[in-house]
C-alpha cells in the first residue's frame, strides 16, 4: 500500500521538468504523467486515511496487548502472553462472552430470517408501495442511543408497556433486567427493530434482480407461491444473503450502545453483568477505573479473533443449508 | 431535485410478470399482484416500526406524573418539557446539536468526495494494480475498526486531540463503502465516450472528474451523502470515548441526559430524543425514496 502512494510524489505535478530541451509542449509530458499516475493520487487519499485511522490501530493492538499498560499510573511493561493468560480466567471476561453471543444469535436470526419474508412481501406490485418501504425502514434513521432509551421504557419492569400488555391479557410481569434471558430479548429486539427493515431492503433489491420467467416456467409446472420463494428466490439471491450474515456477524459482536442505554448508561450491564457484552467489558476495562490498556487491547484482539471465526463458520452454514434447498 | 429521475433503476416498479400475454392463465402472474394478506402484514410491520418513535413523542409531551399512563394520548407539556431539557447545563443540548450539524456536515462531504474521485479512478482510468487495489478496497469494509478504538484513543491523547471536534471528524473522512458505490455507479453512468472527448480537447483528468464526471455522479452523491449524515450523526462510542461532557455531541448529550441524577426526568429525555432524531426524520421524509433506492442498489452490485 505505501508503496503505491510513495511512487507519487505529489510535488511532481506542480513542477513539470523545465531543464531539458524539448520538441512538444510541457503540457504534453503533464499529460502522460498526469494519465500515468493520477490515478494513484486520486486513490491515496482513501488508503492513507483508512491506513492510519483504521488499520493501524486494529493492528496495533496486538502490540499494545503484550503490555502491562495503564494510563493513569504511567505503567509500561512488557508481560508477553500474560493479559491473556489472566483474560482465560476472567469469569466476567467468559459471562460477556456468553452475553454477547446469546444476544448475537437472538437478534440476528430473526432478524434475517423476517427480513426475507418481508421483502418477499415487498416484491409485489401493490399501492402506496413507497410508504410501505418507508415504513419498514424508518427504524433505521433513529439513533442507537435514542433508541435504546425508547426500549428501555417499553421494557420497563413495573409499568412498562409491554408488561402492561402481558397484565391486560393475564400473564405475569417479566423481569426484563434482572432476569438474564429476558434482558437478552429485549436488547435482541431493539436490534430486530432496527435493522430488519434496512436488510429486507437489500434482499428486496437483489430480488428484483431476479429474472420473472423463471417464476412464470415454475408456475406452469405447478409449483406453490411457496415452493417457487424456497427453490427459486432465496437460492438466487444467496450471494447477497451471505453478505448480510457476515456484516451482522461483523456488526454483531461489536454490539455496545443498545446493552449500554438499557441499563441506563452504565457499563456493568446489570447488577450481575447479566447483559454486560465483550464491548462494554473492554470499556470498562480500558476508559474506567484503571485504564488497563494491555488487557483491554487483549481482550479487543480476542473479539476480533472470534468475528473471524463466526464469520466463517455462518458464512459456511448459510451456505451450505441454501444451497441444500436447490437440489 | 432531480435526483429522482436519474437514479432509481432498482426504485422503478418492479416490472411485474405481463398480464396481456397469458391472462389469468398463469397461476404465477397472482403471485406479482399483492393480496390483502399482504398489505396487513406489511402495515403491520409499518405500525410496528413506526409505534416506538411515536410513542416517544407522545410521552416527550406529557407530565412525568402520567408517563406511565396507558392509553398513549399526547399530553400538553411538550414545550414545557423542551425548555426544561435546553435549560439542562450539563447536557449542553443545543451545543450537541450544533456540534453533530458540523461534525455530520463535514463528514459527509469529505466522503463524497474521496469516495467519488477514488471511485472514478477505480471505473474509469487504467492504472496498474487497480483491481488488486480495489479488492483491498472492499476488504476494508470487512475490518472491525471499532476494535481498534483503544490504538486509536491513544493517538488522539498524542495529538492532543480529546475533546475536540476533529477527533470525531478526521477518522471517518474516508469510507470504503463509499469509493466502491461511487465505482459501481460511475461504471454505468458515465460514459467511456464522454471522458474521451474531454481528453481529445484538452482536458486534464482532474478537469475530467471536476467537470465532467462528478456532476455526472450527483445522484449517486446524494444517496451517499444522506446515507453518510445520518450514520454519523447516530455515531455514538467514538464520540462516547473521545470527547468530554463539555463538547458533546447530540448522542452524548442524550446520553448525560438518561444517567446520573437527571434519569428520572422521564418526559425532559425523551424532548431530548424527540429533538435528537427531528432533524433525520425530516431527512427521511424528504429523502426517503432516495435512501431506500440506494440501499437497494447496493444490494445488487454487492
């Protein structure tokens, strides 16, 4: 990358050589220059800023995690494994591991599988068509921080509305905080809510891509509106659900504001932690108490590991059980 | 503007199977024609989605003895709760949304302008590397970067550069995302001709992008620019992290607003988050067949 970057030296183009003699016109040699190597000035930008605002730091918390580093006391030494030796017998460390990827799953499931189911809904011709999309999307301009205080009202213990809702037909209230399944629902749900519509959206866009003949043949043939979404439809557009599950898986991990807002701004997640994910652990980790950089950035790179895994693995699934349905 | 014409290939109706052809003959032509049963789960989903924000509002007008009050009728304290809430020093709300307009305006613009130079590099010009280089693109879409928040945070230390404003602004100028939609979208709508004629006259590539290509980009621009806007005006860890109670942005200020001592003041949060999500909800309405197009869009070309 740096490479390319410094075989332009930007000064370059304000100083076209003058010493030789020449038959054509400086222009001409700005030209070939210009066609030659302004494209890679025009690209630099990009890769220059992501390099040192993006990738180095991801990067550089591997170095900054074999440190015993804390700000505040100004300690710097190097410890090797150790920030991961500790980090394997961290029961919080594993409890917001378990958190995370309980509410990962809860919240993306559904969260995919409704979003295909409404944009095949969507894939009709039908009035108000916009609205309809509008709708669906609108979740997705709110604000995350905005949000996760909407919700933490609705599920709120004593008279939240859908406590209300559960005690107008009977049921009993849920502990929506204390108990750790339900607080995992509820921040399941605020995701769900924000995002299945914005999905349903790219999946309706790839469906539209879909050739119509190939419904028409499979209608002759007697197929079922249902049997055509199964064999024709999601396997046409797997590409584009494939990219869905590894952007949530991406995205998913990393989940911090919507567990934060939930328990009211605090970091614990809970009294128990019982809704404490990897993102706030490192928070709380790193930017209270301490400031334990080396084991926050230890704990950072162990996330990292774990979306590349869980990447994959879905990744692998999704395909494997979509491609199952073609045959 | 005239953006609605231009780019909606995948926001044009959805070219529903031919009724003349075959009619009625085809059981599969009903199944391009919406049914009742469709429209109620589709305003299902609608009220569903829209009930929140709605409710939000209604309790931001009420007393705070009645935000837990069941049938959800407006009450007539909105205003009241408006000024309670600016009144609030700690929260600095109205400077939270001053600062969001600037940091969010910035943003924008510098990434529809890397994004549409480096993406009409990408489609039009011949460079050597340039597919490796725009695979390295797209990879960086891939890359958590949030995870690297803690590197991050100590460089900002380094330049000094907590509690300002550039440090919400400069690490997001670029966006991987953006360079390739403006790559795929100059493929198609800018023609190879047209930059041919403006070399043939003399033009230099920057002129070429200046004068010809980026106009030529705008619809795809005002997709990424709203897109762009209201991702970082809803930013919040980074801001969270890096900035100081004193210069907030609006999420921050949203955030002081429901902890600490001020978390009881049910019906003041919420004006807050009323006020906070006002300005994308314009947007939204305004824009929305914009944004659902480019959304669509992308899901075709990725």
């Amino acid at each position: 990358m740096s490479s390319t970057v410094g075989a332009v030296p930007p000064s370059a183009a304000a100083s076209p050589p003058s010493s030789v003699p020449q038959h054509r016109r400086p222009s001409y040699r700005f030209g070939r220059w210009d066609i030659k190597y302004s494209p890679y000035l025009y690209i630099a930008p990009f890769f220059v800023l992501f390099g040192v605002f993006g990738l180095f730091p991801v990067l550089y918390t591997v170095y900054v995690s074999l440190f015993d580093y804390e700000l505040l006391s100004g300690t710097k030494e190097f410890a090797g494994l150790e920030n991961y030796r500790v980090l394997m017998a961290d029961a919080q460390f594993w409890n917001a591991a378990y958190n995370t990827v309980g509410i990962f799953v809860l919240s993306t499931v559904p969260q995919l599988v409704v979003a295909l189911l409404l944009a095949n809904l969507l894939n009709r011709q039908m009035r108000a068509r916009t609205v309809l999309r509008m709708g669906i999307l609108i979740p997705n301009i709110t604000s995350v921080a905005a949000v996760g205080i909407i919700f933490a009202l609705i599920f709120a213990d004593r008279y939240g509305l859908i406590n209300w809702l559960l005690g107008t037909v009977g049921f009993d209230p849920i502990a929506w905080r204390d108990n750790r399944y339900a607080s995992w629902f509820a921040i399941s749900f605020m995701v769900d809510w924000r995002w299945t519509g914005y999905n349903a959206l790219i999946y309706l866009g790839a469906m539209q891509a879909i050739p119509k003949d190939l419904y028409e043949s499979a209608a002759l043939d007697g197929a079922s509106a249902w049997r055509q979404f199964w064999t024709i439809t999601v396997p046409l557009i797997r590409p584009t659900i494939l990219f869905t599950v590894v952007i949530s898986t991406i995205g998913g991990f990393q989940i911090f504001t919507e567990p934060l807002m939930y328990g009211f701004g605090l970091v614990r997640g809970g009294a128990d932690h019982q809704f404490q994910t990897l993102a706030m652990y490192i928070y709380e980790q790193t930017f209270t108490g301490n400031a334990e950089y080396g084991y926050g950035s230890a704990m950072s790179w162990l996330l990292f590991m774990m979306i590349i895994i869980f990447a994959l693995i879905n990744f692998a699934l999704v395909r494997r059980s979509v491609k199952g349905e073609k045959k | 503007m005239t953006t609605a014409q231009t780019l909606p290939r995948s926001v044009a109706p959805p070219t529903p199977a031919p009724p003349r052809r075959r009619r009625g003959r085809v059981p599969g032509a009903q199944l391009w024609q919406a049914s009742p049963l469709t429209y109620l789960a589709l305003i299902m989903g609608s009220v569903l989605s829209v009930f929140p924000i709605i409710w939000s509002f209604i309790i931001a007008s009420r007393d705070n003895s009645a935000v837990y009050e069941m049938p959800p009728v407006p009450g007539d304290q909105l205003f009241t709760n408006i000024d309670r809430m600016l009144a609030n020093e700690d929260a600095a709300f109205v400077y939270g949304l001053v600062n969001s307009a600037v940091v969010s305006s910035v943003v924008t613009i510098s990434v529809i302008f890397f994004s549409s130079l480096a993406g009409f590099a990408f489609a039009k010009l011949k460079f050597r590397g340039s597919n490796a280089l725009l695979l390295v693109i797209i990879l960086t879409m891939m890359v958590p970067t949030q995870l690297g928040v803690i590197p991050l945070y100590m460089m900002m230390v380094e330049l000094e550069w907590t509690g300002t404003l550039q440090a919400v602004i400069v690490p997001f100028l670029v966006q991987g995302f953006g360079v390739f939609m403006m790559r795929q979208y100059a493929m198609s709508a800018i023609s190879d001709e047209l930059i041919e004629a403006a070399r043939l006259d003399g033009c230099s590539t920057w002129r070429i992008y200046w004068n010809v290509v980026l106009p030529g980009l705008r619809p795809a621009a005002a997709v990424l620019g709203l897109l762009t806007f209201m991702q970082t005006w809803n930013e919040f860890l980074w801001p969270f992290i890096v900035l100081t109670p004193d210069t907030p942005t609006v999420q921050y200020s949203l955030k002081i607003l429901s902890s600490g001592p001020y978390q009881t003041d049910y019906v003041a949060l919420f004006a807050g988050t009323a006020l906070a999500t006002l300005p994308l909800l314009i947007v939204f309405i305004i824009f929305g067949r914009q944004i659902i197009g480019g959304i669509m869009e992308g899901a075709v070309k990725s």
